[in-house]
C-alpha cells in the first residue's frame, strides 16, 4: 500500500488555517525589509522564526518568498541561517523567485566571515534549479580554491550537487579533476573525505557511457591510493572512515602481504567507540581472507570479541542491527559464538525485536556442548510474559532438537511443556512434536502417551490442530481412542474453518482406516461424503482421490496413502545457501536485515548515484536461484512447520545446476522427488555433461520447459568452448580488473521478450551456444545476467553484463574480454544468439 | 545514503522535517509509518513501499531517517543516536517542547551534522563551537566555566586542526581533569538462585578542561581485568597494545574516554529469593533481599520491580521495610533503599487470581535496581593519571560507581 497522497493530515487542529496569517507575515516583513532602525534584526528574527515554524507544521508559506529575500540583507548569522533555510525549501517550486535570491547568495560567498560563505555555498547549491546551474560555476570554483577548509568542503559537496542538478555543466567545469586534486593534496581531511564520495558517486555514475571516467573510476582502487587513504585513515572523522573503508572493500589485493598489511593497518579500527567503523571493518577483514582459509576462521576469532561488546553495550536499535549480522557470521563459522551463548540470553527489558534475533541466534549456535544450558535458558522463556517471545522460543527448542542427533532431552523439555496446559505454549509444541517425529520416528512411543492425553477441544489454531491429526492418523495404531478423537472433528466438519485442517481430516481418516478398518469406516465415509461436497478445491479433489482409489483397489489406496513411515533426514532450509553466500557478501548493509541480497528488494531507479556498489558489489555472482524468495516478513510463517514443499525447493537446485557447472552439492531429501531425481541423473550432478539429463529431470517435475539445446548455430567467426567453466570468484575478480570493451544495444524479437518470463529459459538457450549464465537476477520488466564465454582453443574469457528490458524489448550488453580484439566477433556470436532466443 | 530526517512528537506530529538530497521525500511517509501496527513499527529498520526507514526513539520523540537506497544500517542507526544525544545535550533533554522551542537550533544542528545524506561532524565539542547552544544553557556554561566567550558563531578551530575532537588552543585559568568509572552490572539469576550470567558494563568518563595541548597518559592497577575495549578516537592505539596504558589528547569538556565489558564475574552483590505458591486460585507472595557479597560501600537506592502476570486479577502485598508500590498497569515496584542492620527485608502477600484458575502458570520476572558509590564492582582500578606538561594550578579528580544495569532474577 503506497503512503496516501496527502500530507494535510498532521497539522495538528491548533494551528492556524493558514491564510491570514501568512498575508498578516507578508506585509509585516515588507515593512522590516528596508527599515535600518536599531533593533530590527531581533524583530525580524521572531518573524523569520514564525514562517519557519509554519514551514515545519506543513503550512504553505510560500508566499512570502519575495518579502523573505527582502529581509535577507543583514548581518545576523542566525538570521541568514533561518533565510537559506526557508529558500532552500521553497526555491525548487518558484524558479523565478529564486533568481532574487542568487544574488544575495553570490553576495554572501564573498563574505570575510568563512562561516557565511560556507553557508551560502551551501544554500546556493541545494536550491537546485537547473535553469539557474550557470550561476553557480563562479561561487563553486572559488570555494574549491578558498583557504578555508570549512569553505572547501561545502563546496566539494556543492560540485557533487550540481552534478546531479546538470551533469554535463559539472564535467564541462572540469570540477571532477579539481576534485581529484584536492583529494590527493588537500591538508583537510574532511575535504578529502568529500572529494572521494563525490568523485565516486560522479565517475562511477558518468562510468556507463566515458571510457575516461570508467579508467578513473577503477584508479580510486589503484594499490597507491588505497594505501594513501588507509595510512592517514585516523585523521579522518568516524563517518569519513566508513567511506573509505567501503572503498576498502572493493580492493583487490595483489598478494598475501597486501592483505596483511591492510589488516594490521586496520586492526585498531575494530576498537572505535563508532559501531559503524566496527562493522565496516570487519567487512573489509572478511572480504580480504575470502581466499585465505585459515586466517579466515582467524578472522572469526579477531573479531568475536568487537561484536559482542557491540551487541551489549549500545542501544537496542544498535543491537538489533549487529545482532542480524552476527547470525551471517554463525551461518559461515558455527563454532565462532558456540562458547559465549550467554551473551544472547534475553534480559527482561529488551524489545522483542531483540529477543528475538537473539532467540535466533541460540538457535544458531547450539551444538553439542552447549545445547542443555541452551535449551534450559529457551524453556525459561516458554513461561514468559510476552506470549510472542514465548512462542519463539518453544519454536526455538524445537529447531535445535531437529538440528541435534542427541533429541533425549530436548523431547523430555517438549513433553513439559504440553503439561503447562497454556493453549499457545501446546499449539505451538504439538507442532514440533509432530516434526520432530518425521525426523525421528523412534521417539514416537513417549510422544505419543502424551499426545494422546490432549483434548483436540482445547486446540484451536489450524497448524496444531493439524499436526494432532497428523499424529492421529500416523499414529492410530497406537492409540487407543484415535479413531473415535477423528470421528468426533469429522463430525464438525462443517465449523472447521482451515482447509489445513481438512485436508489432514481427510489423510488422517484414510490412515487410520487402514490400520483399524472397523473403527474408522463410518467415520472415513462421512469424511470422504463431506470433502467431496467441499467448496474448497483442494479438500474436493483430495476426497474425490481417495475415493476413486479406494474404489480401484483398497490395497493399492493403503500403499499410496499410508506406506510404510520413512523418516525426513533432513527438512528443507527456507533460504538456500547460494542466497546466504550472496547476503554474505553484501555484508553491513540493508540486504543483511531483510536477509534477501539487494536485487531483490532495492529500487532500481533510484539506485542511480550509487551504481558503483551496485554494480558487481551488490549483483554479487552466485548460482542465480529461483526469485520468487518470500519477503522477510513471511519466513515467520513459514519457520512454523520447518517445511517448505520439497518440490519447490528440487524445482530451485534443477535450474540451478543447469546455471553453473560448479554447483554439485548434494541432495539432502529423502522423499519421492529425490528419487525421482536419481531417475534423471546418475551419478553426481557434474556440470555441463548433465545438462541434457537436467532437462529431462525438470520435464519429470512438469516444468514444461520446452527449452532443449537446440544445434550449434552454422559455424560462426569465433569458436567458443561449450564446456566452459569459470568460477564465480574469478568472475567477479575480472569483472573488476577488465575495462568494458564494447557497449551495445540489441532489440529482443518478440517471441524472445515472450519466453522471458521465465529467465532461465534464456540462460539455457544461451549455454545452447556455449555462452554460460554465472548470475542473474531481477524481476519483470528489467532483467539482469552476467554470462561468460571462452573461447574454444585458448583460455580467454569473455564476460558480459545483459541487461533485459521486456518492455521496450531492448537488450543492453556490456562485453568484458581478455582478448579485447575480439570482443566484437564475440558480440556477434552473442547478438545472433540473442536473435534465435524464443524462436521454435 | 539519507534523503530526509523527520522528527516526530510522541502522537505522531511531525515536529521537523530537514530534506538532504535533491530527491524530496513526501512526509505522507510518516503518516503511513504511524498507521502501521506496533509490532512493526517498533522495528529499527522498516521496508515501506517506497522508502528505507531508520528509526530510533528517545524519550518520546522518533527520529526518522528515509532511504531509497542501499547502505550500511548501522551507520544510519549511530547517525540517528548521534543526533539525540547532541539535542539532549544541547537542549538540556528531549522533549516535545523543547524541540518546537529550539526548532531553529535543531536546523542549525542537523545543518552541520549532515550535508547530503552524508554525516559530517557530530563532535559535541565541535558542534558547540558553531552553534550556540539555547540561551538558558549557555548562560549557565559561561557561569560554571567562567568563560563568557564559549559561546561564540565563529568558525571552528578544531575542523581544521589535525586533532579533530579539539579546539586549537583553549585557556583555563584553572586546570580540572576528572575521571569517573561508570559501572554497569548485568546479571541473571534463575529460580534455583543460580547465576546464570553476570558481566559488567563500563565506561571511563572524564571532563577535562586543561589549558593548551596536553597531553595525558592513565594506567590502571590492574588493566588484565578487561575484556573487551572501545576507545574514544582520541586514544592512541600502540601504547595500548604494547603496555596497557591510555595515552591521549582529550577533547575539550566532557566525554567518553573508553568502554570495556568484564565478563563472568562469579558474584552479586545482592541476593533476591523469591517464592510463590499457588493454590485453588490464590498465590502466596514471598521476597526476600539481603547482602549476599559486602561490596565495603554502602548499596544503596534498592528497588525491585516486577510486572504482576496478566492473569492476577487483584494483588495485596506489602513489606516489613520500604514501600511497595502497584500501577494500574500491574508494575509492581519496592523502593527499599539501604537494607537496614537489625532485619532482612521482606515483601510479601497474596495474589488473587482470575476466576476459574487454579495455578499461576507465568512467572514475573523481577528487575533488580541498585546503586554504590565509590566502587567499580569488576575490581578494576585506576592507578594514576600523568600529564606530560603540568600547567599550574592543576586538579585532577577520581570517582567511581557501579549501579544495576539489567538485574533479572527470574522465578
């Protein structure tokens, strides 16, 4: 739901309409304007802070513009403060207006008193009328120049501003390469500091379409200037420090001393009292031994300590924000916090939204030598105040007993809390119960004495009463009054609201008649009569299914229905790693929060000025998995039953293993699709010779992609190699030392923009002719892939960034190569490729 | 980075609305934030359909900070307690007047804090220099400083001086340095009386106000104690490393020097008991405080509050020390202040519960408040503060306290 339009609601009913008022300002501010009386700034002062405060409550003062720049002859800074303040929000709406103000504002950048220059400057570049840019190149130029470093650093900011108002005024001025000296020989440190954000922003922005910009954009990474930063990076303020360490990050480091001798330089920085500085740092720690195993889990030991105090020492909005980083962390080192569980415990008066990261985060690190002290400190919580914590944590309790091989005690805790007799604390563990005997079924016997204790009237949320019917009907056998339990929720059918629950009304009744036929046949006749008469269609078809087989063959009905239990090995995660890998490496920022890498959730029109993190640092390569992710809000939900449909989650390692040849982890699923799968695939899912047995295996779920690897296209100019392999860190790697060779934009036939709707379809066409797919990513209309290719006789890559627009049905690429004397051969190759994406 | 901050009282009104980038962000956005349900709105980091937003509350007010695009959010979450902390400190608190009081001061702040969504300088002592703080604050600075002309709109010195948190060369005609340890002591008791974890939290204030450049080095007696530490920008980092000692130029005035943890300490000072047993509908209520290990100082301001379960229809509760005290929110407080030499003191007294139940099923938890003075609880000492020059007429001045930070003694 977009915000409403109107803004008009929150000036509160105390404040005046408006109207009379502003014309009651207006005449007494043009009889201020040209008195020189003694005292006149102190009257103009109240005024100035009457139309203000207007302002701020939401009333349009606008009219009074004219009289305002007026009165702006003076002085008093105070008063000038509140004056480029009132202009700088009315200036965008009243163009012509704002040319009166330009000239007090010139005037004023020529003041003695620096402060009132710096503040003009400012005042001057933030009015942001593009008709009006011309008047800022002189103001600018001698801010850049003037001797006071107050002065200069507003006016680096201003040159940044004025890019953005008028791009093309900025680099005609050639304030980038003032800039770029600045940076470099400036004694201040905050205007080196702004140099370098303002030169990232403009070149990495001006990167698309000049070559030069593109060449200066890669020299901010240069070995010099990282180290010129670094050396001097106490000089700088902490949020100065942040920037450069961002840029940091981005460095590639030629060796292992390189890396060293960054980290020693940085070492301290994990001390700074700022926790932005902290994580920064970290982030640049953890990137740069990326490569480097063991100083890696170093790393995890260095900055274990930095973290935690983060984590108990600041506010709990600071918390909150380290606490979703650390659990990035445990995901990659488990055994980084497994001794200092205690530091995740929750103390009464934090917010939940503490709680519960921290709850996550027990649920993380348990292991074997902590587990007990764990789960004896999540069972405190069952008996919490706060009812959404309490759940939590028996949620909590039960993830860590199906993580654990030794469930002995964690069952016994479990069982207590269905004897607690509160109906969210049962709901909540009657689901876990239920899982945890999927997983182990030999538990079954003590589950189920006390399962069978629980009055079904006393349950009310669908999920646990579907996980009791679960048990009801898996387990009839060894309960006495299961059929009869059933019989009497079947015979309410009618108030049962959840289609959950009927469906497994439904299975449950089948079950049972099966193991205790003569109990269960009037019971399973009303259900199956009230299902198919079900409006629901899911219940209407399940019903109507098991009666035609049960009709065929009551043998054949039981050895589909009720076979033989096979325990779950493992349950499905709800994010798979190749998402977790590309969150990790966007470390310290929102993607880490909504745990969803940033293409998946940032706006791509405003991600504009900041193109140069966005463009390999965000769109990181990794495996492109299936996109549909659920937004963070909904993990919750689906965290409930551990579960996501396991043919959803093969559906995701199919496309995926088609996508890169260095995907072959394992399967982990025990039931039907993985045998399926063993169906398709023999042997290990190894890359490339797979492909052909992949589809196969994707047409097996009903994929329907009709997508076979259609004939090499007659012999083209440039032969590349269709068993191609690149991993995705040297990808990314080149992708940053290369310089693009060639742009161009190709149109997409309309069959093409047709068949895009489901993007791999595009990836498979494309490995078809030997052009492999190493990440993608966006959702309709824009469409993002970064393929390599090499060449058939030597080891030379190309590496290409396509842009996909099913709108206008234009394709933009980018080719990076190697071999640059051939990236338009391989353009061609690509282009051609391209044209038969679609085409029967 | 930021794109606009809003400032908004605690029903919702926006109080101030301070745009940085060319992208003008519509303050429909906080209606829509303020409509949202409070599970959600309390989250420091909100997705909206069109904006980022970062959000801290102090004391009533919520500073919002809108984004549309990626960057770090810690740092956006520190910008936002930066910028409490310098109003509460420029306007003496926080709250809704005195924020539509200084409206005009809180431009000028955010004005030098941040320029283009990109903070610049939150240096309390640098902001002081640019902006004159509200007259009633500044007046009483110049009285206890006795320098009339702190308070001046002249450019800031420090900005260009190569130590960035000082002004160049401030004079005093009496130098004062103090040093304060700040103890924090978190801890939590389960209902066997186990200390589950105890950890200290401090922090080493000082106000120094010494003349010209000096330059200072405290060691403590025992620095093996500390766990973890975090310094102030100003401290140097090698003498630190290599002999555990703090060397620094100190900002002007007051400020955080370090803050250290010292985790697993096996002890609290205090030991709370409490008892509760239930039956046919009725609880029986016992508390009982005392000494558990002296400090050798006097504790003092002990309080214990718990919030009575939702279930307690009707609370009777009283003590042989102290006042109890029970809101109509069901807080439960017991100010005891000092435990007296003759008794232990001790609260107690039924709960009724809700027809129809037998048993409480859901314990409080009770919050344990305290305070001495004169100690740091996690043994740490200081040994001694050098000043590499001595101007004359110095005093230098140590204190030391450890109060209860987060005290759970769960049942």
């Amino acid at each position: 739901m977009p915000p409403p339009a109107a803004s008009s609601r929150y000036p509160s009913p105390s404040q005046p309409s408006g109207k009379s008022e502003v014309t009651d300002l207006k005449s007494q501010l043009r009889q201020l304007a040209g008195s020189r009386a003694p005292g006149v700034d102190d009257s103009k002062r109240d005024l100035f802070k009457k139309v203000i405060s207007y302002m701020t409550i939401g009333i349009d003062v606008s009219s009074v513009f004219g009289e305002m720049v007026m009165c702006s002859a003076t002085s008093d800074i105070v008063l000038k403060k509140m004056c480029y303040l009132y202009v700088g929000n009315y200036a965008k709406g009243n163009p012509d207006l704002s040319l009166l103000t330009i000239n007090f504002l010139q005037r004023d950048c020529k003041d003695e008193d620096p402060m009132i220059r710096g503040l003009a400057l400012r005042s001057l570049c933030s009015l942001r009328v593009p008709n009006l840019v011309e008047y800022l190149l002189g103001p600018l130029g001698s801010g850049l120049k003037d001797n006071n470093s107050y002065v200069r650093t507003i006016a680096v900011t201003g040159v940044l501003k004025l890019y953005h108002i008028s791009a093309s005024t900025c680099i005609d001025a050639e304030f980038p390469a003032t800039l770029k000296s600045l940076m470099l020989h400036d004694s201040d440190a905050q205007v080196v500091a702004n140099c370098l954000a303002a030169l990232q922003e403009i070149w990495s922005l001006e990167a698309s379409h000049s070559e030069e910009a593109c060449r200066e954009k890669e020299s901010l990474l240069s070995k010099p200037l990282i180290y010129y930063f670094l050396n001097r990076i106490k000089e700088f303020n902490e949020w100065a420090q942040c920037l450069i360490l961002e840029l940091a990050v981005k460095y590639v480091p030629s060796d292992s001393n390189d890396i060293f001798d960054i980290m020693n330089l940085l070492e301290d920085r994990l001390q700074h009292a700022n926790g932005a500085v902290v994580l920064a740092t970290v982030k640049v720690f953890l990137q740069l031994t990326l490569s480097m195993t063991d100083v890696h889990q170093q790393v995890y030991e260095r900055i274990k300590s930095p973290l935690l105090t983060l984590v108990s020492s600041g506010s709990p909005e600071q918390s909150y924000a380290i606490l979703s980083h650390l659990h990035l962390l445990v995901v990659r080192a488990p055994f980084i916090f497994a001794s200092d569980y205690k530091h995740f415990y929750c103390q009464y008066n934090e917010p939940s939204y503490v709680k519960k990261l921290k709850l996550e985060m027990l649920t993380a690190i348990a292991n074997e030598s902590n587990t007990y002290e764990i789960v004896t400190e999540l069972c405190e919580y069952a008996a919490n105040v706060d009812i959404e914590i309490a759940r939590e944590s028996i949620r909590a309790v039960g993830k860590i007993a199906l993580q654990q091989y030794d469930v002995n005690a964690i069952v016994d805790r479990l069982l207590q809390f269905l004897e607690m007799e509160k109906d969210y604390v049962t709901a909540e563990t009657l689901v876990l119960v239920k899982d945890l005997l999927r997983k182990h079924p030999q538990w079954s016997h003590d589950c189920i004495s006390v399962v069978g204790g629980i009055s079904s009237k006393n349950i009310q949320e669908p999920k646990a009463k579907a996980a009791l019917i679960w048990m009801l009907g898996e387990y009839a056998q060894d309960m006495s009054d299961a059929p009869y339990i059933l019989e009497n929720l079947i015979e309410n059918w009618e108030e049962e609201h959840s289609a959950e629950v009927r469906l497994h009304l439904l299975t449950a009744a089948m079950k049972c008649f099966f193991k205790r036929a003569p109990e269960t046949q009037k019971a399973l006749g009303i259900a199956l009569a009230a299902g198919i008469a079900d409006f629901h269609q899911d219940v209407h078809d399940r019903a109507l299914f098991y009666y035609r087989v049960l009709q065929y063959d009551v043998h054949v009905a039981e050895s589909v229905v009720s076979p033989p239990q096979q325990a779950v090995s493992a349950f499905a995660d709800t994010q798979s790693s190749e998402i977790k890998d590309r969150i990790f490496d966007e470390f310290n920022s929102l993607s880490v929060i909504y745990q969803k890498p940033s293409y998946m959730f940032t706006d791509k029109e405003h991600r504009g000025p900041f193109e140069f993190s966005e463009e390999l640092g965000s769109t990181s390569i990794t495996p492109e998995v299936s996109s549909d992710i659920v937004p963070a809000q909904q993990f919750e939900a689906n965290d409930k039953d551990l579960l996501l449909s396991t043919d959803e989650k093969d559906d995701n390692k199919g496309l995926s293993s088609n996508n890169c040849s260095a995907y072959t982890a394992p399967y982990e699923s025990s039931n039907i699709s993985s045998q399926m799968q063993e169906l398709a695939i023999s042997g290990p899912a190894a890359s490339a010779t797979t492909t052909q047995s992949s589809f196969d295996f994707d047409d097996l779920l009903g994929l329907g992609l009709s997508a076979a690897p259609a004939p090499t296209p007659s012999p083209p100019l440039l032969k590349l190699n269709p068993r191609a392999s690149l991993d995705p860190r040297a990808f990314q790697q080149k992708w940053r030392q290369l310089p693009i060779s060639l742009t161009q934009e190709y149109s997409v036939n309309p069959q093409g923009i047709a068949a895009l709707t489901v993007p791999q379809s595009l990836i498979k066409h494309m490995q078809s002719h030997s052009i492999h797919c190493i990440a993608s990513g966006g959702q309709s209309p824009n469409f993002k892939f970064f393929f390599f290719a090499q060449k058939e006789a030597e080891p030379s890559d190309y590496l290409t960034e396509c842009i996909i627009n099913s709108s206008s049905a234009k394709a933009q690429i980018k080719v990076k190569a190697d071999d640059q004397s051939t990236s338009q051969a391989f353009a061609t190759v690509f282009e051609t490729a391209l044209s038969k994406f679609g085409m029967p | 980075m930021l794109q606009c901050i809003f400032l908004l009282s605690d029903s919702g009104e926006v109080m101030l609305e301070k745009q940085l980038t060319g992208h003008r962000v519509d303050r429909s956005i906080c209606a829509w934030f303020w409509d949202q349900a409070d599970s959600f709105k309390s989250l420091p980091v909100i997705a909206s359909p069109t904006h980022y937003l970062f959000q801290i509350v102090r004391d009533g007010i919520t500073f919002l900070a809108c984004t549309q695009v990626e960057m770090p959010p810690l740092m956006a979450i520190e910008f936002l307690c930066r910028v409490a902390d310098v109003l509460s400190d420029y306007l003496g608190g926080l709250n809704e007047d005195l924020v539509k009081d200084n409206f005009i001061i809180v431009y000028e702040l955010l004005d030098e804090m941040i320029d283009n969504g990109f903070p610049l300088t939150t240096e309390p002592n640098i902001l002081r220099e640019m902006i004159a703080p509200p007259n009633l604050v500044s007046k009483m600075l110049s009285v206890v400083t006795g320098n009339a002309s702190n308070v001046s709109d002249t450019l800031p010195s420090g900005a260009g001086s190569c130590v960035p948190w000082r002004p160049t060369d401030p004079k005093y005609s009496s130098n004062e340095v103090y040093v304060d340890l700040v103890e924090e002591m978190d801890a939590i008791v389960n209902r066997d009386g186990e200390l589950v974890k105890c950890e200290i939290y401090g922090e080493v204030q000082m106000s120094s106000q010494l003349t010209g450049f000096p330059d200072l080095t405290l060691s403590f007696a025992n620095p093996s104690v500390l766990e973890d530490m975090r310094f102030h920008p100003c401290v140097r980092f090698r003498p630190w490393e290599s002999h555990q000692v703090l060397s620094f130029v100190p900002p002007d005035g007051q400020f955080k020097l370090m803050s250290y943890r010292v985790k697993k300490l096996k002890n609290t000072p205090l030991y709370v008991k409490p008892q509760i047993t239930s039956d046919s509908g009725t609880c029986r209520v016992s508390v009982l405080v005392g000494i558990r290990s002296d400090p050798g100082k006097t504790i003092e301001s002990i309080t214990l509050s718990f919030q009575l379960p939702h279930c307690v229809s009707s609370a009777d509760l009283s003590s042989n020390h102290g006042t109890v005290t029970i809101l109509s929110n069901k807080t439960c407080t017991w100010t005891i202040g000092r435990i007296p030499s003759d008794k232990t003191p001790c609260l107690s007294g039924t709960l009724a519960l809700e027809t129809g139940l037998e048993r409480l099923h859901v314990y409080p938890t009770f919050k344990v408040g305290f305070k001495i003075m004169g100690i740091a609880l996690s043994g740490l000492r200081i040994e001694k503060l050098d000043l590499k020059t001595i101007p004359p007429r110095l005093y230098k001045g140590f204190r030391a306290q450890t109060r209860a930070g987060e005290f759970d003694v769960r049942l």
